[in-house]
C-alpha cells in the first residue's frame, strides 16, 4: 500500500457530495459554511480551465427540515415530498453562493431511464457537453420526487460513477462522512487501516465494503463505493474518497497530496456501460 503523491492534471471532474456532510449532524439544517467553502473550490477549478460537475444529494434532508418532520421519512409518498420541497431549496442556495462567483450552474436531474434508455442517454450527454461547452457548472441529483421504487438508482455514488462514464471525465471524487477505504467497519474496529492506493478492484478489496457510514441521512455505504469505483475506474477515470470534513480537501487532491483512498483509473475496453446497467439496474 503506497502513500497517495502524485499529482495529474485533470479536464473535467465530478464531485460527488453526501447529505451528511451537506447538514449540520444534530439540527439536520444546511451547513452553508461547508457549501461556502466547496462553490469557491468548484468555481476556482473552472478557473482553472477544467470543467465541472457537482452531484450533491441533500433533497430529502433539506426537504425534511424544512416540513419540520423530525425522523428520516421511510414511505416513498414522504420521502417524494420531502424532495420536491427540499430540491428546490437546494438548488436556491447553490443558485445564491454560485452567483457570488458570477459562476452559471443548470439543473440535471436523472432517473435510471435517462441511462437505460438510449435516446435519452444520448440527449443527455449532449446536454452535458453543451453545459461545460458554455462554462456552466452541471448540478446533478436523482429526480426523487417521481423515481418510484423501479426507476430509483437509491445512492448518488452510483450515479455520479454513471455521470463520470457518460461524460468521460477523468475523476471522480466522493466527498463523504468516512475518510476512505478502510481493511474494515473503523466504527466498530478501531485497529482498521486506511488503504490510501487502490491499483486493483480484487476481491480482498470488494471484501473490505461495510455497508455503515455512521450516518442515517445518505444512502451510500461502502459497497456503493466500491461499485462507483468499479464504473468509475473502468471508464478510464480515477476515483477518490475523502473525508467531507474540510471540502478544502479538494485542492489538495489536485496537488495529489491528501488523505483519503485513490481508486486509480483501469480502463477497460469491454466495460460496457449499458451492458453493465441492464445487469446491475436494469
Ligand atoms: N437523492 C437523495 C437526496 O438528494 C440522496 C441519495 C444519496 O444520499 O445517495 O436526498
């Protein structure tokens, strides 16, 4: 296991955030400090040149708080509303801390159709290329207000792996509420390590997903991990996990120089992207 030192010059990236790391743990409200701190790094990273795309989650939790409902809702009809009110309020504020920038960001939202379906896979992917084109910042989510049980994806890390494949980015980074990939569960085994360079998607590796973030606001355990690492890294793109604590962490990820787990990139030929979703989401 080597130490995460090198630095590579990346095109177009996707950021993955979790509704974890988006709200306050306690009070379930917005952490605008934290959604300060990562617009300014997106908006220095167009800067740079690169393109961008944020996948942030948070439509539930935001929805959640604001109707007042003080347990995470387990009905779908509950959960839909919470979304419908909390994704527009999600999409208020980055609409308010991006515009400070001068920064333009669009809305895309997704349900497993837009990937399973060719014609809308396609019409997508135009999209996209057309939004980096003119220099805006996608903001992506699944559409939870109408994806019922047959249409959800259920975790944003899959679909930004999905984001990352259709749009050929060259990384993905997680921002999530662990700092990596660890030998095992570290909420129950304090002795586990941090693994800092995956090479290989081995099966010591796929052994090593828990399924407990510590979190009952996101979706995403471990092996959704491990299963975006695997569309991510197959499509030719590296993929990170880092802690969301300081999103600041981004810009050592671009120095190459920070603590997390790097998945690095494997591209493979007979990786097929719709094969892989008519198997796994189909
Ligand atoms: N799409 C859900 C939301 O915005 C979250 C899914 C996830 O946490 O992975 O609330």
């Amino acid at each position: 296991m080597s130490e995460i030192k090198e630095k590579k010059k990346y095109k177009r990236i996707v950021v993955k955030i979790g509704s974890s790391s988006l709200t306050h743990e306690e009070e379930g409200g917005l952490d605008f400090q934290k959604m300060e701190h990562l617009v300014r790094c997106l908006c220095d990273f167009r800067n740079r040149g690169m393109d961008v795309a944020l996948v942030s989650s948070g439509a539930i939790a935001v929805g959640r708080g604001a109707l007042g409902l003080s347990e995470k809702p387990r009905d779908i009809a509950t959960r839909q509303a919470c979304a419908a009110v909390g994704q527009a309020k999600l999409m208020m504020t980055y609409e308010r801390l991006f515009g400070e920038y001068n920064q333009v960001v669009g809305q895309v939202l997704f349900t497993k159709n837009t990937i399973i379906n060719p014609v809308a896979r396609g019409n997508t992917k135009n999209t996209f290329d057309e939004l980096f084109r003119l220099g805006v910042i996608p903001i992506v989510n699944e559409n939870d207000t109408v994806s019922t049980y047959e249409m959800q994806f259920g975790d944003n890390d899959t679909l930004s792996a999905l984001v990352v494949s259709l749009v050929k980015a060259d990384e993905l980074i997680l921002l999530s509420d662990i700092d990596g990939l660890y030998t095992d569960d570290p909420h129950d085994h304090p002795d586990a390590k941090l693994i800092r360079v995956v090479e290989k998607l081995d099966s010591d590796i796929i052994g090593m997903a828990k399924d407990s973030t510590g979190s009952d606001l996101g979706t995403g355990g471990m092996s959704a991990k491990l299963r975006a690492a695997r569309i991510a890294t197959y499509s030719g793109a590296d993929m990170v996990i880092v802690n969301a604590r300081d999103v600041r962490i981004l810009y050592d990820i671009l120095e190459g120089d920070f603590t997390g787990t790097l998945f690095k990139a494997r591209y493979n030929p007979n990786f097929c992207l719709e094969n892989y979703i008519l198997e796994t989401l189909g």
